[in-house]
C-alpha cells in the first residue's frame, strides 16, 4: 500500500492546477503543436491525478497507482512521442510525491513496449 498524506495530497493538487503541456526547456520539450492537444494531453494527466485523489484518503493499492497510470499512458501513446515523452515525466513527478524511485521497468514497457535494461 502507498499512504496518502496532506503533504502528498498538497502536491498532487498543486500538480492538478498547473497548466501543462506548454514548452519547457527544462524537459526539452517543445509544448503541444497547439491548444486542442495541448488541452487532450492535459486532461489525460489531470484524470489520472484525481483518480489517485479519489481512490483514497489515507492509502492506495500498488496495483491501483500503477493500474492508474497504466491508463494514462495508453491514452498518451495514441498521441505524438513529445507528448508521450512529457507525459511520463508527469508520472514521474507523481512518483517523486509518493517517494517511490522506480517503476520496475513501467515507464519503459509503455513507452518502448519493452524494458530496456531487462537483458533478453
């Protein structure tokens, strides 16, 4: 199980305002090619975000958090690879919330369809 606390809840609110999907030199990501996806981009990350809000007060499953996210990136691997990109470092700064420091290979597999430090 992964807690949920004020903080974290704090955090996640703060992340659910933001506006995103608009250039940042810091990820080296361009922004959107313009409003309409930047708006369907941003709504998949914000629908994630308040599933995780709404699963629970005080914790949720792995397998939730996960299967939540999961979602999301299905969603975004239907749009460009920037946006696909940008939005895994969404997740990232999800799991950064929830101090968890590693997907177990996720955030690989949804987006290469493979784990690429996974020796085949």
């Amino acid at each position: 199980m992964i807690s949920i606390n004020e903080e974290r809840v704090s955090h996640l609110e703060a992340l659910l305002q933001e506006k995103k999907f608009v250039e940042s030199s810091m990820h080296f990501y361009p922004g959107a090619p313009d409003e309409l996806t930047r708006l369907q981009a941003e709504l998949v990350i914000n629908t994630a975000i308040s599933s995780i809000l709404k699963a629970s007060k005080t914790e949720i499953s792995e397998d939730t958090f996960w299967g939540i996210l999961e979602v999301a990136a299905r969603t975004l691997s239907l749009m460009d690879s920037e946006e696909m990109d940008r939005g895994l470092t969404y997740f990232e700064q999800i799991m950064d919330i929830f101090e968890i420091a590693s997907s177990g290979g996720r955030l690989n597999e949804w987006r290469y369809g493979f784990d690429p430090s996974i020796q085949h």
